[in-house]
C-alpha cells in the first residue's frame, strides 16, 4: 500500500467535508509537477492508484490531502526525494537573512517577559538546528526534537539536547514550545497539539508557524487548479490549517489563541495593526499563530 486514506479530518474527526479539487495523480499537470519538483526520484508507479484529494472539513474548516503517503513512502520523502538545497541556502545566508530569527527571539522575550536565559524552549521538528543553534547563541535554554538522524547527529554536534521520545517528557515541563512550517506535514496535527498542550507549563506558549490560507479560495479553483510550491503542495503540505481551524485546536486542548506582540523591527505598524486584527500574523506565505496556557 503506497498512500493511506484519511477517513476523517485530522484536527477535528469529523467524516463531513467538501471536495475542493481531486486530480489523479497519475494526470500530467500532477506528474510532470511531482517529477519535476523531486527531480525524478520518486518511482511513478508508486501514483498510479491514488488521487490529488482536496477537501474542506465542514467542521473545523481545515483543508486536507485524504490521500497521504505511507509511512514507508513518507520517510523515504524527506530522506530521499527531498532536495538539500534548502539547507544549503541557510547554510549561506548573510546576517541581514537572519533578522526573521532575531523577530522570533524578541516575540520570545516579549510573551514571557524573562531573560533569554530563563527561557525553556522546545523546537519541534528543528530540521538542521538553525533556529536552534541561534536561540542557544541569544542564552536561550533549548531543546529540539527531531526524528531524522543525520539531523539529529548535526543538533548534538552544535551542543543542541534532543528530546528522541516526547512521552518522557514530564508534564508542563517547557516555556514556549516552537514549531516552523512543521504542522502541515503531520498525519496526526491535533495529537501533536495535545503533546504540545500537556508539555507547556502553565503561562507558556505554543508559537507555530504554518504555510498561509491567504489566496487559497482562489487557487482552488477545479478547473484551472495546478500544483504548485504552496500550502496545498502535492504529498509535503498534508494539512492546510484557517482561523477557524486554529480556534478549535485551542478550545480543544485548554487554550487561548494570543495576538503576535509588536516588538522593534517585526513589522511596520501599519501593517501590523492590520495584520492584528486576525488574531495571527498572516503574511504572503505563511501564517503564525500563538497559543497560551493559562494559568489555573
């Protein structure tokens, strides 16, 4: 079995949706789009039973792929058909690219209103610890969880704890919990929000930051519909995630959606005050939400 059928939404479990695009895999504009983004690694005959299968919950609102690689095939996506050119850019960004990180340093400081140092942050699915590596650089205390090995070998090379089982992980244990463009590949994303829930302490926070519904009504269009490198991309971007969405993930798990702080250098306060206004700072391609647990 190459892909595996979700039944149902993977935030709220709900069986009613609405089909919003459904394209055989095997039809050109999704091969030739998946041939010639994996530069032809993955076999086609692992596509030929399956279908691009869009749909909108009904409930939650959350926009989903039914169809999903298997585990075996997931694994061999991000070790095999993924290209490591992402990593090299970041490898050689000048600091002037690194201003976004120093942001979501000072977002940090500003939700918490402590010092760096008594900070205890979670990164969850830090990737080649870039992120990380810069946090514990600003005296932040933090960790990462990863489950890729040469990943998690380069995180404990730059001086990076891992976390290789989050069930060992003692309840309200962590400060903030931060996860980039990590949400939208899970199988399971309302599980791993739960994780993240019983891991915060109590007045932490969950920082997430997911590829932007912004444009999609448009773009899932049936009939001049194309894949592309977005938040809908074929087989990567699993989970499309709305306000809505997001509204139910915090009822669900005890939480309250917060408005992004305005800190120096984040944004222009114009664009900030508009942006506001959405309880998340949605921007041309990605989105960022912040939950917080309050406190009993």
């Amino acid at each position: 079995m190459n892909f595996v059928q979700r039944s149902e939404c993977p935030v709220c479990e709900s069986q009613n949706c609405t089909t919003l695009v459904k394209i055989p895999f095997v039809a050109p504009v999704m091969m030739n789009f998946i041939q010639d983004y994996y530069q032809g690694r993955p076999d086609p005959s692992l596509f030929v039973a399956d279908d691009y299968h869009l749909v909108e919950c009904e409930r939650c609102s959350c926009v989903y792929q039914k169809a999903i690689l298997s585990s075996d095939n997931m694994d061999a996506l991000y070790e095999d058909w993924v290209s490591d050119e992402g990593r090299k850019k970041k490898d050689r960004r000048r600091i002037k690219d690194m201003n976004t990180y120093m942001r979501d340093f000072k977002v940090l400081e500003a939700l918490t209103n402590r010092r760096p140092h008594d900070i205890s942050v979670l990164e969850f699915g830090l990737g080649w610890g870039h992120w990380s590596r810069l946090a514990k650089a600003f005296n932040f205390n933090v960790s990462g969880a990863e489950l890729a090995e040469d990943r998690v070998a380069n995180a404990l090379a730059h001086g990076i704890p891992i976390v290789s089982d989050l069930s060992s992980v003692p309840d309200e244990h962590y400060d903030i919990i931060y996860s980039d463009q990590v949400l939208e590949h899970l199988p399971h994303p309302a599980a791993m929000m739960s994780e993240f829930s019983r891991m915060l302490k109590p007045g932490g926070f969950i920082v997430t930051k997911v590829p932007s519904d912004k444009g999609m009504s448009k773009k899932l269009n049936p009939a001049t519909f194309k894949p592309a490198h977005d938040a809908v991309h074929p087989l990567e971007h699993i989970n499309l995630f709305r306000r809505s969405t997001f509204d139910f993930m915090a009822q669900e798990n005890n939480l309250i959606q917060v408005k992004v702080p305005y800190v120096e250098g984040l944004s222009r306060p114009v664009e900030f005050l508009r942006e506001r206004k959405r309880g998340i700072q949605n921007k041309a391609h990605q989105s960022t939400a912040i939950f917080h647990k309050t406190r009993n």
